[in-house]
C-alpha cells in the first residue's frame, strides 16, 4: 500500500513538473526577426593632403541589440554602381549612436567609421556602394548614399563672422547654409560639394539653398570661387539627426 502511494505521488511530481515545464517553453519569449536598415546620405569631404585621414561614414539601424556588424578580421571596400572606382578602406570601426522608434520597435542606431583612400583624386560615386567580407560570415553589400571628395592643396579659408544652417521642414536635410560675412567681395560660384548652389544675400548674410540632388546632407564643406579665386570652408557638421526612420531614406536588407 505505501509503495502504491509512493508510486502515485511520483507521478504527481513528474505529471506537475512536466505541465510547468510545457508551459515555461511555451511562454518562453520568442527570439525577434532582426530588421536591419542602411540610411542613404550624402556624403561630401574635402582633403587637403594625400596624408590626410578624413573618415567616411555610413548609418544603420537595427532592433537587435546584440548584432554588430563590424567584426576583426573583416575587410571592407568601397566602390561606384559602375565598379569603375573601388578602393580598399581602413581604420573600420562602429559607434552607437542615438536609438529611434519604428512600427513600435526600438531600432538601435550605430555609425561605421572608415578612413578615405589616401589619394589626390577628386571622385564622386553617385552611389557609393560598402562591401564587408568575412571569411566565416560571407559578404554583405550595402548602398550608403553618394559619396563626392574633393582634393584641394593650400586652399585659403573663407572668412565669415557666423556659420550655422537650416534643416527642411519635411525632410531630415539641409535646406540653407547661413554665412554672416563683413565684405561679401565679387562671388562669381559657390559649391556644395559636388554641385554649384544658387545663393543669395540678405542683411550681411550669404543664404546657400541646397541643390535639389542633394538628399539626407547635414555635414559638407563649401567652395567659393571670389574674383577668380577659390576659397573653401572646412566639413562642418551644421545639426544632428533624431528622426531619420520616420522619413523612410533607407533601404532593408536581410542580414
């Protein structure tokens, strides 16, 4: 009678601990799908020196917490739609940045930092395409926007008393570059990296409308071409960016 009783509670224990097991496995939280998004800017630099060590960039956004995409041993290249420019980077590493919400998910923001080819070219990519090869992960291609870098040696600086801009209203992009001048001289062009701007002057303050081919632009230098001279204004980062998934300029992969 008590080995019955024994045997009965046994099997209790065993039955109980089997639901509670079945039941933890089946609430146990699912792993999520990771959504992995490249943001497509442009990207203008201007480099003085072949030594100079400008860093490029390119953003991403995903809701894995955990993924990063950059790992050691990983080689990464740059190159134009046409594959007629290609060139080998270094210097690769990533930073977080800030996170943004999308169809109710927290997506986390991280920047891939590279240095630019060390050469005296001046090149643009109207599409600039970022090729990451592992040896044990395979390779993953993204688009990152347009790339223009202009090589300039012993370019004088242009004088101005205030710098700041202006981001459009429904786009996360420059609108105006706002240069405070004293004496404006005979300006005969103005560029925005790879494009000549329309300008105008208002109150001692050159107002530089964006061309209409530049897309997600907060950071670029300008050129000034004054009586036959050419003066510039270094890159400079006119505002930061927090709402760049709401505009929808990017473009999902499968990673």
């Amino acid at each position: 009678m008590k080995k019955h009783i024994k045997r009965m509670i046994l099997i209790m224990i065993i039955m109980i601990a089997a639901y509670f097991g079945v039941k933890f496995f089946l609430n146990k939280e699912q792993p999520i799908e990771r959504e992995f998004y490249v943001v497509e800017e442009s990207h203008y630099y201007l480099k003085d020196s072949i030594s100079d060590d400008t860093q490029g960039s390119m953003l991403y956004f995903t809701n894995d917490e955990d993924f990063h995409l950059v790992v050691p041993g990983m080689m990464v290249f740059i190159y134009n739609e046409e594959k007629t420019m290609r060139f080998m980077v270094d210097d690769v590493y990533e930073k977080d940045v800030h996170g943004e919400y999308k169809d109710g998910q927290l997506f986390y923001g991280r920047r891939v930092y590279f240095t630019l080819p060390h050469t005296n070219l001046t090149y643009t990519m109207d599409k600039m395409y970022i090729e990451f090869s592992t040896l044990f992960d395979g390779t993953y291609i993204f688009n990152a926007g347009s790339l223009h870098v202009e090589f300039k040696e012993e370019l004088p600086f242009y004088k101005y008393r205030s710098l700041e801009g202006t981001k459009k209203e429904l786009e996360p992009t420059l609108d105006e570059i706002l240069v405070g001048i004293w004496d404006k001289g005979e300006i005969d062009h103005i560029y925005v990296g790879p494009y000549e701007a329309p300008y105008y002057i208002k109150d001692n303050i050159i107002h530089i409308v964006m061309p209409e081919e530049i897309h997600m632009l907060s950071q670029t230098f300008v050129l000034f071409e004054v009586e036959g001279k050419t003066f510039h204004i270094s890159n400079f980062k006119y505002f930061w960016n927090y709402e760049i998934l709401t505009f929808g300029i990017y473009t999902k992969y499968e990673i």
